[in-house]
C-alpha cells in the first residue's frame, strides 16, 4: 500500500516535471523566433551621420576646455574626441593614455565655487559681501577665456552620438557653473554692466546650442541652461531693482520666445529613437534596462527576448509620441494623453504579454504617469520654458512701470501686458497671488529638476516671485 501510494506521487512529480520542461522548451522555443523588422523600424535605425569637425564648432573647443596652459582647445577637443568614438568600436580597451585623453574634457573647479540652483536660492547671497569670491574667480581667468572663445565660435554641434545614454556636453556643466558664479560675483561687486553682458553672452550660447538640435541630451541641458538664465535675470531684478532699472529693456529682450529652431524637439526625438533602437536591437545589450545588481535569472533574459519584435513596437509607439511634437501648448497635454493611450494599445495585452518576449515587453511597457513615455515629458519641458520666460518677461514689466500693488498688478495683467505674454497653456493672462506677491501658470508636466523645484515651491505652480 505504502509503496503504490509512493509510486504514485513519483509518477505525478515525474509527469510535473515533464510538463514543466515542455513548458519551459515552449517558451524557448516561442522565443526563439523572431519577426522581420518591419520598413518603419528599419528606416528609424538608419543613423545620421554627425558632420566632420570644424573650427567653427565651439563643440570640439568644449571637450578640450581642460588644455594646458599654451594649449589650443581645438587641437585637445579632436583628440578627446578620437577617443571617445574609439569606445564603440568592436574589441576596444581602454588604456592609461586613453583615460588620460579622456579626463582632458572633465574639467575640475574648486568646492569653493558653489552651484548656483536659481529655482531653490538667490544666487546672489553665495557671493555678497564675500570679497574672496573674486580672487576665487581670478584663479580660473585662464578657463574663464576658454569657455568664452568657445562659447562665441559661430556653432555648437554635438559630433558624438554615443551608443549608451550619455552626453559629452556635460563635461561643459562645470565651466557653466564657473560662469555664473563669475557673473553672481561681478553684480555682487556693483559691475552690473559686466553681469548684464555676461548674461547676454550666455543666453546667446544656450539658444545656440538648443537651436543645434542634434542630440536629446544637448537639447535639455541647454533648456536647463535657457531655465536658469530666466530665473537668474528674475532673482537679479527682484534682488538689486533699484540700480538695475537701467538694464531692464536689455533683460527684457533676453526673455523674448524662443525660436522655432530653438523650440523645436522633432529632429532630436528622432535621433534619441534611432540610438535607443540600435540598442534595443542588440541583442548583447537586451537586458540594459535590468538592475545594475543583476538578478539570478540575468543570463536567461537573452533566451527571452526578441529583439526586432521589440524595436517594431518601440519604433510603432515612437512614431505616434513623436507626432505630438509640434503640438501648441493649449492643446498638447490632451494630445499627449491620446498619443500615450494609442501607443500602449500597441503592445499585446494578456498572457502573451508575459510569455512572448517578456524582456522586451517590458522594456516597452511604458506609462506616461510614471514619465517612461519620456518624450512626453521632454517636449512639455520645451513650453514649460516658454511660459516661465514669459512671467519673467511681465516681472521685468511691472518693475519698469513701476506697478507693484496688487490691485495695479491685476489691472495690468488685465490689459495688453496680460495679453501680450499669456499663460502659454491657457492662454490667459499669468495669474497673481498677492499673498505670495508671486506671478505664475499651471502646469501638467512634473518633468525637469528646475520645474519639479519650482512647483515645489509654489504650491503647485510654475512661478516667480516679484
């Protein structure tokens, strides 16, 4: 008796483990077959070529920005450049004199040189009455002179398109952040035309770089960079009005809409697209998305995955985000909804969402609540700035006119000054709470370091105080 009943749990354990494994094989072997990429993901993974280099192009200057002292810029950015392009070439590894040619773009500055965050400070207060911040500032006039020759030459093209989600421009953030806190300093000191022309200079260079439009991240961080000069200009009126109402007009003309080159997200997305398809269609690279502790089923994740079936999807999905691109802020959130909806209606819903490449799949399953419809996000970033140069454009109004009660703001903003730089969602005039003395407009979008600090702050609000 006992030995029947033992038989027969070895024979259900035996038939458990036979369908287990069949299974197991059937899944395999589901994800063994791969479809054909289709014409639309194939024509998204054709790659533009960056053009050659250029001494026009302040771009190579800024990788060779930590040049010695003698040193052309130009001439260390191409050998920097040499060597991050060597990275992506099959077979590399890296050497000490490749590493050394690479730090050449990683510029270092002082601790002492304290980031200005314009959306969380008044960048002002880093440097009054500190006279050791300009001795601090002269020990950099050697790379203060390099950023500015780099930052006047006529272009600014990323000629790097890396094959991992990185982005060279970054090495310029330190100098960037040298600059600013050079012009914190000057106005500090009382050298509000010095300050003022700085800010000139560099408004100028970001519009340059976002009106490039080559890669994703070039175009955000010179948003960031185009979001810091308005908050700057707000913060440095707001702060020393008196002595900069001579400025005003100058200021004002800073705050002008940004172009339609400088606006525009079409041609970056599309190459964002095109680097994330390569990736996704290499299928050495499948499980990139995964934890950097890797789990224990890592090494199974490429039996699991097919890599054309998901760059189809990702190209299908990408097409319809990317429609929405020149969508006018009034309408552009609704838009974006209906895009998101149709393009997750795209991925296979039910079982085989788990068990036909769930790698992939879930690399694809995207929700643009959570912002992995990133692009989303992205192009609201870009009316988002519109707005917030627009409420600075009516602060530095207001201050000239001289209107600072709040039955006078409100007048105002009721008449053409209302008008003349709305809302950009609305299309209303900006609205004034006079508790907090502050102008501002609301917002869908929670994409962006500086816009998440300034809702924080303003209960929700894109805004700035008067």
């Amino acid at each position: 008796m006992a030995r029947s009943l033992q038989g027969s749990i070895l024979k259900v354990l035996l038939w458990a483990l036979v369908a287990l494994a069949i299974a197991v094989g059937a899944v395999l072997g589901v994800n063994a077959i791969d479809d054909d990429l289709s014409a639309e993901a194939t024509a998204l993974m054709v790659m533009p070529q960056p053009p050659a280099p250029s001494e026009r192009n302040g771009y190579v200057d800024s990788l060779g920005l930590g040049a010695a002292e003698g040193e052309s810029p130009y001439t260390v950015g191409l050998k920097v450049l040499a060597a991050l392009k060597a990275q992506d070439q099959p077979g590399f590894k890296a050497s000490p004199v490749w590493q050394a040619t690479i730090d050449l773009h990683n510029v270092q500055i002082d601790k002492e040189v304290v980031a200005c965050k314009p959306a969380e400070m008044s960048c002002l207060e880093l440097t009054a009455g500190k006279p050791e911040s300009a001795r601090l500032v002269a020990k950099y006039d050697g790379l203060l002179a390099r950023y500015r020759a780099m930052r006047a030459k006529p272009e600014f093209v990323e000629l790097y398109y890396p094959a991992r989600f990185q982005s060279t421009v970054l090495a310029g953030m330190s100098p960037r952040r040298l600059m600013l806190y050079s012009i914190t300093v000057k106005a500090s000191a009382g050298d509000l035309e010095g300050a003022v022309r700085e800010l000139e200079l560099e408004n100028a260079f970001h519009r340059k770089m976002a009106a490039a439009n080559t890669t994703l991240l070039q175009k955000m961080i010179s948003v960031s960079f185009l979001q810091q000069d308005a908050l700057f200009i707000s913060d440095l009126v707001r702060t020393k009005f008196e002595s900069m109402a001579p400025f005003l007009p100058r200021l004002e003309a800073l705050m002008r809409p940004l172009s339609a080159e400088e606006a525009n997200m079409a041609n970056v997305l599309r190459l964002d697209a095109t680097v994330t398809a390569f990736i996704l269609y290499n299928q050495a690279n499948a499980p990139f998305f995964l934890p950097v502790e890797r789990p224990w089923w890592h090494s199974m994740a490429p039996l699991l995955y097919r890599p054309a079936e998901t760059v189809n999807l990702y190209a299908a999905q990408n097409a319809l985000l990317r429609t929405i691109a020149g969508v006018p802020a009034p309408q552009y959130f609704k838009a974006a909804d209906e895009a998101a909806r149709k393009a997750r209606a795209l991925a296979p819903q039910g079982p085989a969402n788990y068990l036909v490449n769930p790698v992939g799949r879930g690399s694809m399953a995207y929700d643009n609540k959570d912002e992995s419809f990133n692009s989303i996000g992205y192009m609201a970033r870009i009316h988002d700035t519109q707005g917030l140069y627009a409420l600075v454009a009516v602060q530095l109004r207001l201050r000239a006119a001289g209107t600072a009660t709040p039955a006078a703001i409100a007048a105002a903003l009721a008449g053409p000054l209302g008008a003349a730089r709305p809302d950009p969602y609305t299309e209303k005039p900006m609205s004034y709470d006079p508790k907090t003395n502050s102008l501002g407009f609301e917002s869908q979008n929670d994409s962006g370091v500086i816009i998440q600090e300034l809702k924080k702050r303003h209960s929700g609000k894109v805004a700035v105080a008067l």
